[in-house]
C-alpha cells in the first residue's frame, strides 16, 4: 500500500476531498478536476494511483475478482498515512472507484460521497462495452494511449479488464452494502453511459441507508467530469457544501 503515487492540492483543511479513480484511471487522467473542485469547495484535496496504476507500484496478476472490496478495505489505513481520518473524508469516486468508495463508507463513516458512473452489480451491456475495450487495447490503440499515463501499462489494463470478464464476475453484487451507509450522498450519471444503465442509479437511491441526490446528465458518457464538466464542478461543490457546517468552514477557511 506504501509508495502509492499521491498528489495532495490545495489547504490542509479538516475536511478532505478525496478521489478514487475509474478502472483505467490514475492521478494524471483526473486532468485539472480535482484542482478545480477543490478549489469550488475550499477544501484539500487528496488524489492518489492505486497499486497497479499510474506510477504506483506493480499490482499481483491475476486480480480476484473482489478486487474493489480489497481496495475499500485499505483506503482507512492510506489516508492515516497521510494524516486524514476517513470519517472526515468526502470520497469522490468514478466507476470503480465509487464502487470502493460505497464499499469503504459501508464499513466506516464518512463525511460524503459523490459518485460519477458508479457500479453495485453487473450487467450484460457493460460486460459488452469491457469486452470491447479489451480488443480495442489488443488491436486498436488503446494500449498505447494508456502506456503515456501508466509505467506497467499491461497491469493497469488486465487488472482491470481480467476480472470483469471472468466469469465468476457475472454475479459480482454489492446492493448489500447500501443499508449500511448512513453518509450522504450525490450520484451523477451520464445518460449515453456505455459501461452503465439508470438502473445502478435507482438501486442506491431506494437501498441507501442515508439521503441520496442524483443527477442525470444528456449528452454524457462514462465520465461526467470531463464531458460535462462545468455541471459536475457546480453540482459537486455545491452538495459538499451543504455538508459543512459552519463551524466546518471557519476551520477549513
């Protein structure tokens, strides 16, 4: 878990915003998102590559396929590594990443969570859409656009790739967790999402044990920070917002 690649932005507020990145993902694909809604919110900001990705250290291959659990269980003792207490976190997560962080904030208490493209079960669609991507990165090009953001590109890929496709995957369920998340929270999705249907959407919104708002973006894909960006900042910054006491924002001022 130690020598991650991490980037902490902005103040040493209380409260942090903290991101788990997509399937594929890594510090340097969140671009100039974090930066910004830190910004918005005016809170710091942790961002960090998980084991396998970006320039963190090689994962082990193949990855079971209750990887994001694994990851959820780490996340508590990454942030007290770096001095942040996850009951004052607001995890801000896409796709897979906000996976773990429903998984992680079904275990512990967290501030909030917003969650772009999120995932509690499979579906036939997304599986397609994997297996896509799969020859894409075999024979299209894909392989070489993530090898500019990843030092092991083939770990990156097939520890995510590999265990969606595994057949064992296609009753991959975490619906159980919802009850026991008590944080608020905001789910944005894209209506064009090619990995994900409104169907994960409803079910974390009538299964969530804590107040859920949801948003529903036209014209947007699987990654609503980058194609609908201003909406996503805007909509973010002003749910995390409504988080903070006042008290909250005098120290995090």
């Amino acid at each position: 878990m130690y020598g991650l690649e991490t980037a902490s932005l902005g103040a040493d507020t209380r409260t942090r915003l903290v991101f788990l990145h997509e399937g594929l993902g890594c510090v340097a694909l969140w671009r100039d998102f974090p930066a910004r809604l830190s910004a918005a919110c005016g809170l710091g900001a942790f961002v960090y590559s998980r084991a396998g990705y970006g320039q963190s250290p090689r994962t082990q291959l193949p990855r079971k396929v209750t990887y994001m659990q694994e990851e959820a269980a780490l996340l508590p003792e990454l942030l007290h590594s770096h001095g942040i207490e996850l009951a004052e976190a607001v995890l801000i997560g896409h796709s897979d990443g906000a996976s773990i962080a429903l998984l992680c904030a079904a275990s512990q208490p967290v501030r909030g969570l917003v969650l772009e493209a999120p995932h509690v079960f499979t579906e036939a669609s997304g599986l397609e859409s994997i297996a896509l991507a799969r020859e894409v990165y075999l024979n299209g090009g894909l392989r070489e656009r993530l090898a500019r953001y990843h030092t092991d590109v083939e770990a990156a890929f097939w520890g995510w790739n590999g265990p969606w496709l595994d057949p064992d995957f296609r009753t991959w369920n975490i619906e159980s967790a919802l009850s026991l998340i008590r944080a608020p929270m905001l789910v944005i999705q894209g209506a064009d999402d090619e990995y994900g249907t409104l169907a994960q959407v409803r079910a974390i919104a009538a299964q969530a044990g804590g107040p859920v708002e949801t948003i529903v973006l036209d014209s947007c894909g699987h990654a609503p920070h980058k194609d609908r960006a201003e909406t996503v900042i805007e909509s973010a910054a002003a749910f995390v917002r409504s988080l903070m006491s006042s008290e909250d924002r005098r120290h995090s001022s």
